[in-house]
C-alpha cells in the first residue's frame, strides 16, 4: 500500500509505501502480520525499459534503504525503475529487530581484547539480554529467516503487479537472491550477484578461506607493483609475525577516531588486527594496508589504532542484529563445531596462534552466541544449490576477503547461462566503487546473455600507498 517514505539520513528521490505479510507462512488462521518499508526509484531515461531492478541488501541485517544513493550514483535507475525493500526486521521494517545492546558492546569492544574469554561473556549477554527484549515483545525470531525473506520478495512483485523484473542481491543478499530464485523462478529475467555467498557453502569455517583468499591477493598485487615490493617485501610473514607479536603483548591506546571526536582507547591485538583486514575499506582502505602492517612492524600502530578506534562510534541506522543472528545462527551456523572452525582456520594461516584462529573473521564467539539465541537448524531447507538457466551476472572484487572472488564462479558452476566476472583491486560490494562494474551491469541489463565485458581486461589494482623508508633502516 501506498504511504510516506522512511525518514532516513537521505531523503528518497522516490515513491515509498509498505509491504504487509506473515511474520510465519506456516501458521495456520493468520497471526502476526510483519510490514516491510518499499522504496520505488524512477528510472532517469525518458523511455524506460518496463522491468524493473529489484535490490536485495547485505548482512543480514543492513540498511537497504541507505543503499539506495549508492545505487543511484552506480546508474542502476539509468534505464530501469530501481525497487528497494527492507528485509523483514531490518532498519524502517516493523518490527525492526535493533539490538542495542549489541551495538553498546561493540562500541566497547575496541577497547577490550578481541578474543578473551570476558569479551566473549560480555557479546553473550548482550545478545541474550536482545532476545529476550524482542521475544517478549511477541517476536518469533525463528520466523526471520532467509527462506521467508524470499517469500516476501515474491509476495512484493505480485502486489506491485510486475510481469518480469531484475534482481539484484550484493554479499548476504546474493545468498537471497539464489535462495529466491531457487523458489520463486517466476518472473526473474535476469540475477545480478556481487561478493558472493553461495547459499550452499556460507558456514563459520568459509570464513576463514575467503579471509585467506582476500589478503592474499592483497599481498600479490603488492608483489606485482616493484614500488610495492621493494618497499614492503615478505608481507605474508610480516603478518604473520604481527599477529603473533599483537596476540603475546597486546597494545592499549588512546586515540582520535578518524572521523573525529574525542579520543577513545583501544586494544590492538591478533585478533582486532586480523578483522581490521578482513573488513578492508573504510577506516582501512585496501591500498594503505602494506604501510600500515610496515609501520606497525616499526613500531608506530597509530593508523591501525585509528581504524579500530572508528568502530567506538554507534552507528546512525543501526544493523538489525535480530535478523542476523537469526539467520546466522540458523543457516550457517549448524553442522560446524567450534574445532571446524580452528582447523579451517589453520588451514588458511599456519603458524597463526589458536587464540586467533578460533573465532570466525566478524563473527567471535558465535557458537556461544547461538546457543543463547536459540533458534532451530534450517540447513536442510536453505544450505542447498541453486540450479537455475536464468540470464546471470557474477561479480566479484579481488580484494574481497569478506567474501573471497573465487565463490563467484564456483556459484556459477551450476547457473549454465551466468558470466562471471572479478574486478581487480576491488574489496566488498564491487559496483559502487568501479566505473567497469557499472558498465558491465548496465550491458547486462540491456542484453542478459551476452554482457558487454571487455573493460575487465585492462584493469589492474590502483597503486599502493608508499611510505618514506626510514632513515635508520
């Protein structure tokens, strides 16, 4: 139904209304009804082609609404009315499952050690405290899931009446676009996918090869730029002996946030430092990495401190920790052990110490976690392939170690009529940051099966940030 748009950080250049459906499709005599903010952009060309893009956000959790000026300066409304809607109990959803108490801790939490057992106690409490505020609320957590996410994007083209429409899913919301175009095939003309999450293999242990594949090839571009090389050889065995080096004797800092503010203290230790990289981009941009592992291997932390220390401010439209945990805990979670996790992780970094290796990159102690979140295995239903001959584009960022490049064309394996694409020196949600990226979705559009690809060929990593050598090196 028709109603005023959210009121976000940015005002919508667009028509807004609501999406009203059952919070459990298998209750019986109705119950519950959930409504999910809809945003419809209008394409910029005169004559617009008539099936639209549909977005599907990142997470699970994020703030679909505030990507939509992201998509707008990508050019994906040039041709197309772009639709965005928020996942069910993500940010203008109602419910919107915020946990505040989550986002408390991790304000904190850059100033607690990564890994520490009393970090852990104090993630666990928060989450536990969240649950039980949103199901006393009459939430039922178990409802929030990925399978009905889907259903609720099918329920939005047949209330919108829309014949045929392009979707377009980016990290966890690649994971939904397989899921919905594994159940709900009616109507899809085409799948766009950027920084992939094949819902086949997403689990905790995954983390840690994508992580793996990420700074590695961070580390080869390095190699492959004699600037870079000369100037920050062995990177891998400096990583190596930092994280070890962190993880023994952690630095206490106090610092300015690099947004500004006042100064707040964090710690540095193996951990902290491995998520920093994993998370590349922001506060720690892909291309200052070499200098920033360099300088602190001399004993100066203070770009790496800053980093850390933006991760102190709470954020304006917070993620929606219900529904990430949700389906994390649900979906990805099962069928793996905290020892699947260690072992992956020495797999991926030998001679790492355990203390770090234990926790999945982003997601300390989940197991933990999980077990107060409470929620029932759904991996049968959702830990399946997509197998589909839907027009798909793959897209993926070498620097991505968040969700690792070669994921892209391991999804397409079973989508026969997907072109696969990897921009080089790009990290996670590659569209918006590359110009080639755009091209190529916007050839993809206009000709599902056969894209225009030819700019990836001449694409190389921009050039890595060089510090002066040291004068008593």
């Amino acid at each position: 139904m028709p109603g005023p748009c959210p009121e976000a950080p940015e005002e919508i250049p667009g028509r807004c209304g609501v999406l009203e459906v059952p919070e459990n499709r298998q209750h019986r005599g109705g119950g519950r009804t959930i409504r999910l903010a809809v945003a419809i952009i209008p394409a910029t060309s005169t004559k617009p082609a008539e099936d639209p893009v549909v977005f599907m956000e990142g997470g699970p959790g994020g703030d679909a609404i505030g990507a939509i000026p992201f998509l707008i300066d990508s050019g994906v409304n040039r041709d197309r009315d772009l639709i965005v809607m928020t996942q069910r109990g993500g940010p203008y959803s109602e419910p919107y499952l915020a946990c505040p108490e989550i986002d408390r801790f991790n304000a904190s939490a850059v100033g607690l050690p990564y890994d520490a057992p009393s970090t852990g106690r104090l993630l666990v409490r928060a989450a536990k405290e969240c649950r039980d505020r949103l199901t006393a609320d009459g939430v039922r957590l178990s409802s929030y899931n990925t399978t009905e996410n889907a259903a609720d994007f099918a329920d939005l083209r047949k209330a919108l009446g829309i014949e045929k429409w392009n979707v377009y899913g980016y990290s966890y919301g690649t994971d939904l676009a397989l899921t919905y175009l594994r159940r709900h095939p009616d109507g899809i003309r085409s799948v766009t996918i950027d920084s992939v999450v094949p819902p086949q293999i997403v689990s905790l242990p995954w983390a840690w090869d994508s992580a793996q594949e990420g700074i590695n090839t961070i580390f080869a571009a390095c190699e492959a730029q004699p600037s870079c090389k000369s100037r920050y050889p062995n990177l891998s065995r400096m990583l190596t002996e930092q994280v070890r080096r962190l993880e023994a004797n952690p630095l206490t800092l106090t610092v300015r946030p690099p947004g500004g503010g006042s100064p707040v203290k964090v710690v540095l230790d193996g951990g902290a430092l491995v998520n920093l990289l994993v998370t590349n981009g922001g506060a720690l941009p892909a291309a200052v990495v070499p200098a920033a592992l360099d300088e602190l291997a001399r004993g100066n932390p203070e770009r790496l401190a800053q980093a850390q220390a933006a991760g102190a401010a709470l954020p304006a439209v917070p993620q929606a920790f219900g529904l990430t945990h949700s389906v994390v805990c649900a979906e990805w979670a099962p069928g793996f052990t905290k020892s699947d996790v260690l072992e992956a992780g020495r797999r991926a970094f030998p001679g790492w110490p355990d203390t770090v290796l234990a926790h999945a990159p982003q997601l300390p102690f989940q197991y933990d976690l999980c077990r107060v979140w409470n929620v029932p295995d759904r991996t049968a239903i959702q830990r399946v392939t997509t197998f589909s001959k839907v027009p798909t584009l793959i897209i993926s960022g070498t620097f991505d170690a968040k969700t690792g490049a070669s994921w892209g064309p391991y999804a397409g394996r079973t989508l026969p009529r997907s072109t696969a694409v990897q921009i080089p020196g790009i990290g996670h949600f590659v569209v918006p940051q590359s110009p080639c990226a755009q091209s190529v979705l916007a050839s993809f559009l206009a000709r599902p099966t056969s894209p225009d690809t030819g700019c990836v060929a001449g694409l190389a990593p921009g050039p890595f940030t060089i510090t002066p050598e040291p004068e008593n090196a």
